[in-house]
C-alpha cells in the first residue's frame, strides 16, 4: 500500500525522473490569492467601521446643545439695575453686587413721562449704555431712571421697549397706579441699598437741568459727619387749605411752619443715612402728603448734618450752579423745549466744571 505523498513532492517513479531529494517548491502566488479574498473583505469592513464612527461623532456633536451663556441679572427682591443685566448678557461684564460709587443719582420718572426721558438724553443724561459707564467711570456717578411697575400690560410693554433700547433703568418694587410720592422714594432709597455701595445716594426729579461734574464734586468732598442730608434747605408755612397746592393732610402734627428740608427735585443723602433707612420697616416711618416734607421728618429723627446749598436749585444756570430747576415747571408741566434751550445756553452746558478763580486757587 502506498504512502500518501503530501501535495508538494513529485510522485512520478520514472527512473529517469527519479530523485526523491527534489522537492515541487511552494508557489507562495497560489497561497496568497487563496487569502486575498478575506484581506479586502476585512479592509473593507474596516473602512466601513471607521466611516460609522466619525458620522456617529459628527452627529453627537451637532446634536449635542450648546453651552448656555450665564446671564446675571442684577436683581434685590422686585428691584433690578437694567443696565448691569444688559451687559452680563451682551458684553460677559460681570460686577459686584453692590459696585462701589461716588452716588447714584436716581432720576424719579412716570409711566407717561417718555418724552421728559427722551429729552433728558438729548441733553445732560447719558443717551446709551457706553455713555452711562463713561460718565460713571468719569466722575464716579452712576445715573438710572427710576419707575415702578404697573398692572397695564400696554404701559408696561412700552416701557419694556424703552428700557431693551436704551438700558437706564432702575425698577423698583412699588406699583406706579397706586403708590404715593413719598413710598416710592422709600422703596428707590432702600432698593438703591442693595444694588449699589454708593457714599451717596441722590433723589432727582425729571424736570431739572443738572451738571454731573459738579454734583461729582460736590459729593466727593471730605465731610466730618457721616450722617449727612445735602439739599437747597427751606422753611415756610403749612398748607392746611385742601384747594390749594401742597397741601397737608397731616398739618396739624407739623404746626404753623414746616422744618428745615431739603427742596424735592434734587437732595442727597449719605451712604449711613440711607442705611438706616433701608433698615427701617415700612410701615414704621411717618408718610406726610409731600414727600420733600416726609424725608425732611425722617432726617430730624436722626443725628443728621443738614448741608444747605443754593447751588443745587438755581433758577438759571451759572458759573456755579449745578442744577438748575425749570421755573413754574416742576412736575407741572412739559419741559422739553425749555430743557433743550438750558442745554444750548453756553452757561450751562460749556463753562467749565469751577469757575476760572478756584481753578487757579488750587
């Protein structure tokens, strides 16, 4: 019986032919078209494997949302800055919660007042967010209107306009509808508190022509009392008659003749005066009819410095003066052509921060 020969030894037994020490050689070209088949079938799968995986990548990746913008909204309560959250959301400017100031000037504004703001940004207020940081990094005063709320949804959505255009708002927690002069200043003084670090904190009324170097100067300078209450000081008699203006419910409390306070349209009070204040419960504190009168009662219940200066309610602009109130206008009647005229008074708007003597005293 013959042995099985394996496929690579010659098997002829021809003596002629006959060396069984010669071998067939293996054809390695036979062996490796043999194996091809699986080696472009795994290349294949391969690329189709690698081909999923960077479409799957892709996809996740387009699919996956994008990382949400942290947005601060500068907020105590019902109380907002407008202007810090317009640039935490455009800009990433982020700042402390109570920035450090020379003042916060509060300009009190209504819902039916637009045309009062609009002219106070054609003249010395500061028209958009850069030139309201400009001016606070200039002189250290940082300027909003302030408003409450209301329950009218069209008052409410055109105000909500005006404030995504222009950013100068303060809201404050009180309701315009029913509030009274005298709550509202309360509740701007204490939202003031919280959103701002300010050595003072000024009430202005919107229809006064202001300087804002001036007021910075006057404010930054060195007092000995803390507790300090800056106005144009006034006395004069109670108005007890019901049909006349400024009239005092309340008279009968106060006498024949009011106490030293501060004209309404523009005072200051000092960052310890306002804390106090902020501190208080609302309905601790004595609200008269007026309101210039009701924070005139609070300053005598405190260990406060009345600082009286002229120069903060002239009728006419000066080389000193640094607010100027609209002569039978306030809050009486529409100002904005007589604003306009203040501002293109040279007198006004160009003389220089001093007058020409302090600058050459110092």
């Amino acid at each position: 019986m013959r042995s099985h020969q394996l496929p690579y030894y010659n098997t002829a037994t021809d003596d002629n032919d006959k060396d069984k020490s010669k071998r067939f050689k293996p054809h390695h070209h036979l062996h490796s078209s043999s194996s091809f088949p699986s080696r472009r079938f795994l290349l294949i799968f391969s690329g189709l494997s690698l081909i999923l995986a960077v479409s799957s990548l892709v996809y996740a990746l387009s699919a996956s949302p994008a990382p949400t913008k942290t947005v601060t909204v500068y907020r105590c309560g019902r109380a907002e800055d407008s202007l810090r959250t317009h640039l935490s959301s455009s800009a990433g400017v982020e700042t402390a919660a109570r920035p450090k100031v020379v003042g916060l000037v509060g300009v009190q504004t209504e819902f039916g007042s637009a045309d009062r703001r609009a002219v106070l940004r054609s003249t010395w207020f500061p028209p958009d967010p850069d030139g309201l940081v400009s001016l606070e990094h200039g002189t250290g005063l940082a300027f909003r209107f302030v408003i409450g709320r209301t329950e009218d949804p069209k008052n409410m959505s055109e105000l909500q306009k005006e404030a995504d255009m222009y950013h100068d708002f303060m809201f404050i927690d009180i309701d315009e509808d029913h509030a009274k002069r005298p709550q509202k200043t309360l509740a701007f003084f204490k939202a003031a508190f919280d959103l701002f670090d300010a050595d003072f904190y000024v009430k202005a009324d919107d229809d006064i022509y202001l300087r804002p170097d001036r007021l910075a100067t006057l404010l930054g300078k060195d007092r000995a009392h803390r507790m300090t209450y800056i106005g144009c000081m006034k006395k004069g008699p109670v108005i007890t008659d019901p049909k006349m203006n400024w009239y005092e419910s309340k008279g009968d409390l106060i006498g024949n003749e009011y106490f030293l306070h501060a004209y309404g349209p523009i005072y200051a009070l000092s960052s310890d005066v306002v804390a106090a204040l902020a501190a208080a419960k609302n309905d601790s504190l004595r609200m008269f009819s007026n309101e210039d009168v009701t924070i005139g009662s609070w300053m005598l219940s405190m260990n406060v410095n009345h600082e009286d200066n002229k120069a903060i309610c002239d009728p006419t602009c000066t080389a000193t003066s640094i607010a100027v109130f609209i002569p039978h206008c306030s809050g009486k009647c529409s100002l904005p052509e007589k604003m306009k005229e203040l501002h293109n008074n040279t007198m006004c708007s160009k003389t220089p921060t001093l007058p020409v003597e302090e600058y050459e005293d110092e």
